[in-house]
C-alpha cells in the first residue's frame, strides 16, 4: 500500500503495481494483486475502482477479496447512491456472489437493487445463469417468472433466454418452454444463436426433432454450434440417417467441423460397427488437423476397438499424451470388449503406475470382463479398491458390481451391494431383475420389479424386456399380458429385444399362436428373433413349423449361427426327418460357419433320434473338442436305442478323458436300462449317481427307476419306490405307471395311478383313453362308461393320435381309418396283403390292441 502519496499518486502506483503482478497471469499471483490494490482505496474509494477490481473475482478463492471490497463498498457509502455507478457495483456485486456459488448473498443484495437498477436484464441474468449453471433449474425459472412480474417491467434478453430454456429443459417443462420459444419469437430473438441452440437442443432431448428442425430451419445464421446441436439431437433420438444428411449440408455450406462434430460422428461408427465411416471421419480429423484434439482421439480409439481393428486403437494410443484418464478408459475398455482381459489388466495397473487414479468409469469398464469365475477373485480385489479409496459409487459402476457378482453366483453379495446403495435408478434395478433370472430367482425377479414400482421408479424398455423371462419361467401369463400392455402403453413394441422377449414369454406359456402373431408383426427382425422363433416352435412339438420358418429365414438372406443351427437340428430330431438333418448337416460342413461344439452336440442327438447310430458315432469321433453336453448327448443316443453295454463303455471312457457325468448322463442310463429290462444294472448306477458322485436324484431319475421297475413287471417294488419318495411324485412318475399297468393288466393298482393323474393333469385326454382301454381288456366296461362320462363332464376331448412315414423325403401323415391321402385305396391294399402275410407267418393279434366284444355281442375297436 502507499498510504503516504496522494489518492491519484497512490492510484497510479496502484495501477503499475497490478500490471507489473498480472505477469504471468497465475491465479496467485492475480488475487495478491488485486488485495494489495484493494488496500490503496482505503484514502479514496470510488464505485469505478471498486467495479474494477470486482472484475477480478471471477472464481470462489476470490470469495475474500470480494467481501472485503463489498465491504468498502458499504462503509463508503456507495451502494447508498442512486445513479449508475452505484447500479453496476451492485450488479457486479451479485454476479461475484453468483460465480463464488454464494447464491444467499446474492439474493440478498439483488433484494436491495433499486428500482431502476432491477429494470435491467442484467442482474436477473446473473442469478438465472448462476442457478443454471448450478443445476437449481427450479429457482431459474421461478427467477424468470418473477422477472415478469416485477414493477420495473425488466424485458429479457439473449443472455436471459438461453438458460431459462435450459432449466426447462432439464425439468422437462416442454410446456413452459413452448412458452419461452413463443416469447423469444415476440421479443424477435428467436433467430439469437444461442437462443436457439437451447430451443433445439430441448426439443431434441424431448425427443421432438420436428420441433428442433423448425427452429434450426428458421435461423439466419449458423455456425458450427448449432449444427452440431441439431446433428446430435438426430443422433440421440436414434435418427442417424438425417444426421449424415445434415452434416453434408453443413460441409456444403462452407462450414469446417470442428472437433464435437467429429467426435458425435465417430461415436456413431463406434457403436454400430461402420469401420469404412470411422475412416472417412478419420481423414477428415487429418485434413482439419483435428487429430491431436483429445475428444477426437479418445473417439478414434473407441470405433477402432469396438470395429476389432485394436492394432490401430494401439497405434493411436501410443502417439497420444498419457495424462488424460478417459484415453486410458477408452483404450482399457476396448481391450475387455474384444475379450483382452489380460491386457485390459496390465493397462490398468500402468495407468497406476504413471500416477492416473481410476475412477469409477475405468472400474466400470474393467469389471465386465472378470464375470467367469476365474476372474471372480480379482473382481473382488478391485470392489476392495473402491471401498479402501472412496471410489464414488455411480449407477454405472454399481451395476457393474451387481452384475459380476451375480454372474459369479454370489446373489448375497449382489444384495448386499444393492441395499448398500443410496441412490436406485432404472440401471441398477434392470441389473437386479436380470441378475435373479440368470440364478434361476424367478419370484425374486419379480418382487424386485414390483418394489422398484413402489418406490417410484417407472420401468423402461430393458427393465420391461428383463423382467418377462421371469414371467415365461413362471408360467405367469396374466402378469406377463400386463407387462405387454405396459408395452403397448408406452410405445416400447417397435424395440427388437422387447418384441424377443415378449415372443419369447408366450411361448413358455404355451400360447404359441401370440408368440407367432407378434413376430410376424414385426417390421424389423434380427437373428435373436429368428432363433427364438425357431427354438419356441421345435420345443413346444411343432417341428414342421421350425422348418418352414427356417426356409424361410434363408429366403430372407439372414445370417444364422451356431445357436440356429442347434435349434434346427432339435426340430429334425423331433419329427423325426434325418434328410432334413442331413441337409443342415451339409450348411455346417459348406457353410459360411464353423459348428460349435453345441451344433454338433445337436447334430449327434438328431442322428440318435433318428436311429443312424452310425452317423452319430462318427460325428462324435471327428468332433474336435468335447464337453459334457457331447458326452450325455452320445451317451443318450446309445441308451435310447437299449444299448447298455455301450451306453456304460462310453460312460468309463468320458471319465477316463477327465470329463465327470452330471445328472443328465445318469438320467440316460438309467433310461437305457428301462428299456432293455435290466433292472439289476439301473439300481447300480442310480447308486452310483447317489452315493459314487453325490448328485441328488431328481423328479426325472425318479420317475426313470419306477419306469425300470414297472416295465420289468416289479408293480409292487415301483409302487413302493413311490411311497418312499422325499417329494410328492410328479404325473411323468404316475403316468409310468399307469402305462405298466396296461401291459401287465394290473387293474386294481390302474385305478391309484389314474386317480392321481386326473388330479395333477386332469386335461389330459391320453390317461383317460389308456384307463379306458386299460378296463375295456379287463371286461369292465362300466369302467369304460365311466372314463367316458369323466371327459364329458370335464370336456376333455381326445386328440387323435397319427403315424407318419417318409417316402422320398417326404413326410405322409395318417390317423386311424385315413381316408385323405391320394393313393389310399392302394395303401389299404398293401396293409391288407402285409396282414395275410402275417397271418400265414404265425402273428396273433394282441385284443388289447385289436378288437374287443362287449356283454351284448357288440364289437367295438379300442385304440391305444
């Protein structure tokens, strides 16, 4: 200070001192200054050097020096003033308090504003884009309502409009924006460069492009902002095409891009795949010497590692400068999304190591890639990371823990994640829901979904889209069908994961025909769909379907995959049509695909079914690598056929190649033996499922042992393998039954089993016909009345049963007494001629199958 000198003296002074302080112009060095000339008004402040050096405080560290001067200001008596300058101190003053996020002192002084300095849009200005800025976009706007109705009538201006626009928008007040558009449209600044980039960008977040392509239309002038404001709202808003569209009118009206323009674009290529536009747009970078821009290059790292070309992205990586955290995140996370874990985990200790902390971004991208239970300790390793270093906890980075530990079937980690979090969001719930339907958690998965309503939080398309497979494990239609109007509701039917999901549902409900109706509503199908499509029919038994859809997919030029193909051949296997296999055999060995080794797994399983055991042991050898489903699927082909020699050979020689037998194996085995009638052999390895590898038989095992017992004629010892069950028997294991009963005519124990039938199944027509049938051999023909009495009155109507033969790979269905087919009369002239045959040979007709004579003479024929 120079407090000995004359005020213009000491003022000159004052002046030579801060220019000599501005240089360089540190922060430090700026606030000493501008305290050491705040010291020199002390003999003779004026509202001019006090506005002056108020300019100086433009950051919160100068929050000191400017109560300081707010100070003078009022110990001198200048605020006190009425004419301008005193006006432009206190406006000044309120911006200082704004910038240093000190909105109570600046609400306080804007309340002293005179009513002339209130007139100007100024100060207003100040506290709306301070609270703007803020994100207290509630205060923005009630500021702006206030600006209406104040008595000095202050009219807004370009610098008002802008940030009202944008708390409208983050509000989601489209209403109240439409009515900031039409003043700015009275006011005649609605072709304002910055008015009308926040008028686009809050229709375009609205999702309303007509609405942000008027207004782009409208201006008079654009430059590189506003284009790149209405090209990402087309890009946000899914519009790509009009995008390009655009940015080619933008190149054609001479305006150079800049680097957001290339980094949207370049976004665009990374997340669809377009390797040949990342390059364009990488030559453009070139030409505009745009390359070196950090968002340019983070982007170009990005599209390259999502096209796979991460050669490139580890060229570009190694010219750019290592002290920016999103080029380390861009190159770590496009290391995991190409299956580099190794390498993912060797840049992410580097970037340690050259003194970058990961933040939650870096562990979100790097967690994905540690879900197999390999990875599962490391991704415990970094969950101690975050809790030791406070990492913060984002939607992202919590659904990423969620998810890796329900992956890794921890489900009471992922919990206890969950309830540790603060703040739930739409993400982390649709991580939840998915998370329990992976483990199998169906009730879970839908208490969740219910919760995350109560709370508040409304479903969107992935968190819809997650929770219906809970739906279609559960069979719970109605909640499903309430989910599909929800769907309809809001619009979410054209998205191809949803309409996935939907079919998907339906056809575990068994309602197939909606299943089918809503994909073939579907303007946009992809290969899920079509697999889906294809899986839903060959496993509800509608095999011809799953072949026709599938001509139909090759029609349509799109691509299938191992998943298709497995898909296909359980079709084949179900009708069973091995020409057809033989066909898909033939697109595996010519194909554009490699077969997997599930494909091929199916492909043995379609040549078992279709009884080549030849082509399927030929299969199997060739098969360069195996697994356990091959193994079961060899295993099962051998044991359908009553092959137990060879089922148990092939069995001691899956453990020999390291491979152990799971409950599938044991199931096929056991069956095996069933039919071959060795019943000594079936208790010994359902020993050896139990007590050699502890795997706990299930309802299917069960029902196989009273399958071996029955049809060995051991009714009694079945019956108590029933009684003895730990679980209430299933109607697979009573239906066994019942079918034993009819080949030893076992009347009396017929009737049990058939009474628990019709309880657990009671619209099953086959129990009542077999019951029937079973009483009709017996001479009990109230019996037969009765079981006919029973499906009226339950309105069970029988489904009639057929037989087919191929011909020529040709499939020729009949039922009984068929007289539909083209060459009939000559088909019942060869049976007719095969039964003399017969005769002659010594075949004697079975009267259970034949015909039976009633009491009153009458013959009846008795279908099985």
């Amino acid at each position: 200070s120079f407090p000995s000198l004359p005020p213009r003296l000491a003022g000159a002074a004052m002046r030579r001192r801060v220019l000599l302080r501005l240089r360089p112009p540190a922060r430090r060095c700026l606030c000493a200054a501008l305290s050491t000339a705040a010291s020199t008004t002390a003999a003779a402040p004026s509202a001019y050097r006090l506005l002056a050096l108020l300019r100086g405080c433009v950051a919160p560290p100068h929050l000191p020096l400017g109560l300081r001067i707010h100070a003078r200001a009022v110990t001198s008596g200048l605020l006190a003033a009425a004419d301008g300058p005193a006006a432009a101190l206190q406006t000044r003053l309120i911006g200082m308090y704004v910038l240093a996020r000190r909105f109570r002192d600046a609400v306080a002084v804007f309340s002293s504003l005179p009513r002339a300095a209130a007139a100007s849009a100024l100060p207003w200005n100040w506290l709306i884009r301070g609270l703007t800025m803020a994100g207290h976009h509630r205060f923005a706007v009630l500021f702006y309502v206030k600006m209406w109705a104040h008595p000095s009538a202050p009219r807004p201006d370009g610098h008002t409009l802008p940030y009202v626009v944008k708390s409208c928008a983050a509000l989601g007040a489209l209403a109240l924006g439409r009515l900031v558009h039409r003043t700015a449209r009275a006011l005649g600044l609605d072709r304002d460069m910055y008015v009308g980039s926040a008028l686009i960008k809050m229709y375009a977040d609205a999702g309303l492009l007509g609405g942000a392509r008027e207004v782009f239309d409208g201006m008079a002038e654009r430059d590189c902002v506003l284009w790149n404001v209405m090209m990402d709202g087309y890009v946000k808003g899914g519009d790509v095409a009009s995008a390009v569209g655009l940015f080619g009118a933008m190149r054609a009206s001479r305006c150079d891009p800049n680097f957001a323009t290339l980094a949207c674009f370049l976004s665009v290529c990374a997340t669809e795949a377009d390797l040949l536009s990342g390059l364009q747009l990488h030559t453009l970078a070139v030409k505009y010497g745009l390359e070196p821009e950090v968002a340019v290059a983070n982007t170009l790292v990005s599209m390259y590692a999502k096209c796979q070309c991460l050669d490139d992205a580890w060229r570009l990586f190694d010219l750019m400068p290592r002290d920016d955290l999103v080029t380390w995140n861009g190159m770590i996370s496009g290391c995991v999304q190409n299956g580099l874990v190794d390498d993912a985990l060797r840049l992410f200790c580097d970037m340690q190591k050259s003194g970058l902390q990961p933040d939650s971004v870096t562990l979100a991208s790097l967690l994905p890639a540690l879900t197999d239970l390999n990875g599962f300790k490391q991704g415990k390793e970094i969950h101690g990371y975050i809790v030791r270093n406070c990492v913060h906890l984002d939607v992202f980075l919590v659904s990423a823990l969620v998810d890796i530990y329900f992956k890794c079937r921890d489900v009471r980690m992922a919990q206890n994640v969950f309830d540790a979090t603060k703040t739930i969001d739409v993400v982390i719930g649709s991580t939840m829901i998915s998370g329990y339907v992976l483990n199998g958690m169906s009730e879970a998965a839908v208490k969740m979904f219910r919760y995350l309503l109560e709370v508040g939080i409304k479903p969107n398309a992935v968190m819809v889209a997650s929770t219906l497979p809970a739906c279609a494990c559960m069979a719970a239609m109605k909640l499903g069908q309430e989910l599909h109007g929800y769907v309809l509701k809001n619009a979410y039917e054209g998205r191809c994961y949803v309409e996935s999901a939907l079919m998907d549902m339906y056809a575990k409900c068994g309602r197939l025909d909606l299943s089918h109706y809503i994909f073939s509503k579907m303007s946009a199908k992809d290969e899920v769909t079509w697999n889906s499509m294809i899986s839903s029919f060959a496993q509800n038994g509608e095999p011809e379907e799953a072949l026709e859809l599938f001509r139909q997919m090759s029609m349509e030029g799109v691509k299938y995959s191992n998943v298709t193909i497995s898909s296909i051949l359980s079709a084949c296997a179900g009708l069973p049509a091995i020409y057809y296999g033989k066909e898909i055999h033939g697109i595996i060995i010519k194909g554009p695909i490699r077969a997997d080794v599930f494909a091929e797994s199916a492909l043995i399983d379609m040549y078992g079914k279709c009884g080549n055991l030849e082509l399927a042991f030929r299969v199997f050898e060739f098969m360069p690598e195996k697994n356990e489903v091959t193994w079961n699927s060899i295993i099962s082909a051998y044991g359908a056929h009553g092959l137990v020699e060879e089922s148990v050979s092939l069995l001691c020689r899956m453990q020999e190649e390291g491979f152990n037998a799971d409950h599938v194996t044991f199931l096929a085995l056991i069956s095996a033996c069933a039919h071959a009638g060795q019943v000594q052999e079936g208790l010994r390895l359902f020993k050896c499922m139990t007590e050699e590898y502890q795997i706990a038989p299930r309802v299917e095992h069960l029902a196989c042992m009273v399958d071996l017992y029955s049809r060995a004629g051991k009714l009694d010892k079945a019956m108590q393998f029933i009684a003895d069950m730990p679980f209430k028997p299933d109607a697979g294991i009573w239906g066994a039954l019942l079918h034993a009963c009819r080949v030893h005519r076992d009347v009396e124990l017929a009737e049990i089993a058939s009474q628990e039938l019709f309880k657990l199944d009671p619209h099953n027509s086959g129990y009542y016909v077999l019951m029937s049938n079973i009483n009709a051999v017996a001479g009990r023909w109230d019996g037969v009345s009765k079981m006919r009495r029973l499906m009226k009155d339950k309105k069970v109507q029988k489904i009639p049963g057929y037989s087919w033969v191929d011909v020529n790979n040709t499939s020729h269905l009949f039922v009984a007494a068929d007289n539909s087919h083209p060459d009939s009369e000559d088909i019942y002239m060869s049976l007719k001629s095969l039964l003399l045959e017969l005769k002659h040979e010594g075949y004697v007709p079975r009267p259970d199958i034949c015909y039976t004579t009633q009491p009153d003479n009458t013959t009846q024929v008795m279908a099985i």
